[in-house]
C-alpha cells in the first residue's frame, strides 16, 4: 500500500501531468499554424498576383521576364519549413516573390531574422507591400517588421545576409539559373536553396528532394541544396 502511494501514485500523477502538457502544446501548435493559414488567406481575399496592368506587363516583357504566374502552396512550403529548422541567425529570401505570400508565410511560422522579397513586377510588389500592412493592422506587427518587399531585379540585387534563398525556378531559363547559382555560391557564407529546378551537385550538396503541389501542378520536384563551403571560410 506504502509502495503504491509513495511510488506508483507519484509516477502516475507525473505521466498524466507529461502526456496533458504534451497535448496541449501539440494543439497550440497546431492551432497556431491553422491560425497563419488563416491570416493569409484573409490578407490575400482581394490579392492576387496573377493579373497585371496593361503597363506593367508590358515593362515585364521588355525585361523578359516569364509572363505565366504561380505560387507555392501553403501546405507544400509547410512541409520545406519542417526541414529547414529557421532560427533567428536566418536571413529567407524569395527570388520573384510576387505578392508575397510565401515570404509573409515565412515571416508568420518561422523566427527567421529577416525575409526578403525580390520582385520585378511593379504592380506585384505594390500588392505584397499592401498585404504587408494588412498583415501589421491584424495585430502581426513584429512578423511585418521582419518581412522586406524590394521592386529589384534579384540578379543586380546584393544579398550579402543570405542563408536561405527560394527559387520558384521552374520558369527561370538556364542562363539565369547559372547567374543565380553563381552568386549564390559566391557568398562568405554556406547557403540553404530552394529550387524547382536541379542544380548542379558539384556546386551544392542536395539535402531533400520531394514532389509537392503548387498552384499549377499537383506535384512538381523541389529540391532543397546546401552550398559546400570550406570548414575554415
Ligand atoms: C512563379 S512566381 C513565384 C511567386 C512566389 N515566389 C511563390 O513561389 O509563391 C515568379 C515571380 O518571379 C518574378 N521574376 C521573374 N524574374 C525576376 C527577376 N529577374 N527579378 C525579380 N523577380 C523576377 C515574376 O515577376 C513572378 O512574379
């Protein structure tokens, strides 16, 4: 009987105590990113990135850029976050970024340091810029501090702070993979990409490959790589 209230009681109240903790951090979690999806879903209602003004359009062609559009979805990028384990030394950025709402899910689900949006489109980087404000107005304001939309050309752009970089390549031609890859590779520091297209293995290390689902394919490959840099660089 004294075993029974001095040891297994004990272990008992203890396990249950574990397991009740556990499930509700489990639901929190769970909660919370219900909870983002939502936030992004409402922000983006009235916000789309797949018409453009006649002038802008017009001004991308002249800069050659791809006139088809997409985007990641939310459950896809859900699934790349998963394995990168952002932390906030991470600098996330998003090379087309649109209207920006991976980079705002990033923002929203990751403690990364900063993320940054390159995107070439007036009228796309207007609309993320707007969602942004959306974002602080529903009470977010520290997510929307750490999110960046630039209107620049990711090519010209330095990205000296960089540790993951997300290329919705599969539009991108192979003179501009190899111009991305480059300077990506040229960085002080080992880089993280995200990339639909394979980039060549002598250059960065493939860490994942999976086949996940964008707006306009139900599974497309995505590669995750990490740039191989010396020990002592
Ligand atoms: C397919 S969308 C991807 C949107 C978002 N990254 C996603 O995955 O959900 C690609 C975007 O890249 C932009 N883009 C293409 N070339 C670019 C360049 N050189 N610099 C900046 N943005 C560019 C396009 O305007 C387009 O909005």
């Amino acid at each position: 009987m004294d075993f029974i209230r001095k040891t297994v009681l004990p272990c008992t109240i203890l396990f249950v105590f574990v397991i009740g903790i556990s499930y509700f951090l489990k639901s929190y979690m769970v909660a919370e990113a219900l909870q983002a999806e939502q936030v992004i879903e409402n922000i983006y209602e009235n916000i789309n990135g797949f018409s453009l003004s006649s002038d802008d359009s017009a001004t991308m062609k002249k800069l050659g850029a791809a006139s088809v559009y997409g985007e990641i979805l939310y459950g896809s990028l859900e699934v790349l976050l998963d394995t990168l384990h952002i932390n906030n030394n991470d600098v996330f950025y998003d090379f087309g970024s649109g209207v920006g709402k991976a980079a705002m899910q990033v923002a929203l689900n990751t403690n990364a340091k900063k993320v940054v949006g390159l995107e070439l489109s007036a009228d796309r980087i207007n609309r993320a810029i707007r969602a942004k404000e959306r974002l602080a107005e529903l009470g977010y304001k520290n997510h929307a501090d750490r999110l960046i939309f630039q209107e620049e050309d990711f090519l010209e752009v330095p990205i000296n702070d960089a540790t993951i970089v997300y290329l919705c390549s599969t539009c991108f031609p192979d003179d501009m993979m190899e111009k991305i890859v480059n300077k990506i590779i040229d960085l002080d520091q080992p880089v993280k990409i995200i990339s639909l297209r394979p980039i060549d293995n002598q250059v960065a290390q493939l860490v994942n490959e999976y086949k996940l689902p964008m707006s306009w394919s139900e599974g497309l490959p995505v590669y995750i790589y990490q740039t191989i840099k010396e020990l002592n660089t």
